[in-house]
C-alpha cells in the first residue's frame, strides 16, 4: 500500500522526449506555434459560424462542435507538454494527470463519434438533398451532438476510471508525454489482461464502428455522385464531402494505428511521434482544410474582416 500511494502523492514524470534533449528545444518551437495556429484557426471556425446566418445550418453546426473539441483536447495536454519541454522538471501532479486522462479521453472519444455524425450529414445532403431540411432538423442535429458528448463522457468515465483502480506500486516514470490510458496500463504491476480486454473492446466501438459508419456513408455518396449527370454538380456534391473526408483519414489514420496496433510491434519512439500528430497537428489541419477548401466559409470571413476592418 505504501508503494501503491506513492505515486499517488508524489505524482508521476512524464518522461516524454527527454530522451533527446537536442529534439526538445526545436519541439517546443514547433508545438507552440502550432498550438497557437490551433486555438486561432478553431476559434475562427467558431465565431463564423456563430456570426455568418449563411452558415446556420446542420453542417457549419457539427464544425463548430468539432473546432470546440479540439480547442479543449489540445488545451488538456500542450500547455503541460510545453511546459516539460522548456524545463529540467518533467513532473505532473497525481490530481494533473487525472484531470488530463478524464478531460482528453472524453474528448477524443466524443470526437470519433462526432465524425461518424458528420458523415450522416453529408450523405443526407447529398443522397436526399429534397429531404435534408426535414431529416436534419434543429432538434435532430442537437440530439446526434448530444449523443456524441454522451458517448465520450461515459466511456471516459469507465475507461480512466478503471485504470486509476490500478496498483503502480510506486512506478512514476511515464514513458510518455501526456497520461493516455495505454501507457499508464503499463505502469501497473498486476496482471492488467482485464483492462487490455476493456481497452481493446472501447477501441473498437469507438474506432472500428464509427469508421465503419463513415466508409458506409461515403460509398453511398459516392454511387450517388457518379450518377449524377452535371459535372458541375459532381463537383459541388464532392466539395461538400471531401473536407471532411480529408479529416477524417488522418484523425482515424493516426488513432487506429496508436490503439489497434499491437504495442509489441511499435518503437516507443513511434507511439510518441504518432500522439504527437493527433494531438497537436490534426486539430491544427481542421480548420486550415475547411476553410481553405469551402468557400461558404472564405466568403463569410471576407465579409465579417470586411466589417470589422
């Protein structure tokens, strides 16, 4: 019990990179202007969204969603990464990184959701264009949001949950840079087959179905767009989708091959080079592909700087 509490009130070192101390100066350069890029880029989307009556709609309503997400994800682990990247001490408090673990699987688990959703609303805007306005209805949109939250809350709340009851038995060192339930897994010193099964199983349904889910909706998509006779009406049904499509490749991409790939057949290096790329630099891309590729969006920004300026 005493090895057990240790950890708990000592708390735990994020081990990181410090590894390569030479990587860590130019990381903190790079991490914190793309976190800077992140909160700007996502906090555009959302004032747009809200500001524009354009862009009151089922679509620019799941975006603004999804930019709030990643607003909160990176802010519940940059600011303490920074922080160890421009310092000797690599510490995070007991109480730090339960609140990172609760706050960033919450989000990251409601965000897969909130894609698949998102996927619904493209297919309904392209495959039943007459009926959109009826199927994606105020109260429809805010019950499949609600729905996305829901989903992220309670399997944080069983997941992080479940890995806290574990026993460290004094182990601190985390050989990672933010408390992710993997690597706190492998910190236990108890037989955690239980908790490899939870964590497989919650992969799985939050990773595997919704991807599911999206690839169903694109190939539906896509059989409507090829019947569709209009070039320029295949072009526009595809630059609806495209945006989110691109997102979701590299969200998922990245995510499957951090929790789906057995831990035995990765480096250390890879697993932290690969969080690194869904924490930091996806929600970064977000906003630069939806507003770079939809010009609903460059329009209402146009004209909201126009009125400012």
């Amino acid at each position: 019990m005493q090895w057990t509490d240790d950890s708990r009130l000592r708390g735990f070192i994020l081990v990181g990179f410090s590894d390569r101390p030479q990587l860590e100066l130019i990381l903190f350069g790079v991490i914190l202007f793309l976190y800077f890029m992140t909160l700007l880029g996502n906090s555009t989307i959302i004032l747009v969204s809200l500001l524009d009556s354009k862009l009151h709609n089922p679509m620019y309503f799941f975006l603004s969603h999804l930019s709030f997400l990643d607003l909160c994800f990176t802010s519940s682990i940059i600011p303490q990464l920074l922080v160890n990247l421009g310092s000797s001490d690599k510490s995070i408090t007991y109480g730090g990184c339960v609140v990172q673990l609760y706050v960033s699987l919450a989000l990251g688990s409601t965000e897969c959701v909130l894609l698949a959703v998102m996927s619904y609303d493209r297919y309904v805007a392209v495959c039943r264009p007459l009926h959109y306005a009826f199927v994606m209805n105020p109260r429809v949109c805010n019950i499949l949001a609600s729905m996305a939250w829901l989903s992220g809350v309670t399997t944080t709340l069983i997941q992080s949950t479940l890995t806290l009851q574990l026993p460290f038995c004094g182990n601190r060192k985390v050989d990672h840079f933010f408390c992710e339930v993997p690597v706190l897994i492998k910190l236990a010193c108890v037989d955690t087959t239980f908790n490899q099964a939870e964590l497989f199983v919650a992969s799985v349904l939050f990773l595997v179905v919704p991807l599911s889910l999206i690839l169903m909706s694109y190939g539906n998509i896509a059989q409507a767009v090829l019947k569709i006779k209009s070039a320029i009406g295949r072009r526009k049904a595809f630059r609806t989708c495209s945006s989110h499509l691109m997102v979701v490749i590299i969200f998922y991409g990245t995510i499957i091959f951090m929790y789906l790939q057995p831990a035995k057949s990765r480096s250390k290096d890879q697993g932290k080079f690969v969080s690194l790329f869904y924490t930091v630099v996806t929600p970064m891309l977000n906003p630069l592909i939806y507003t770079l590729r939809n010009k609903e969006v460059k329009a209402a920004l146009k004209k909201i700087l126009g009125k400012t300026l």
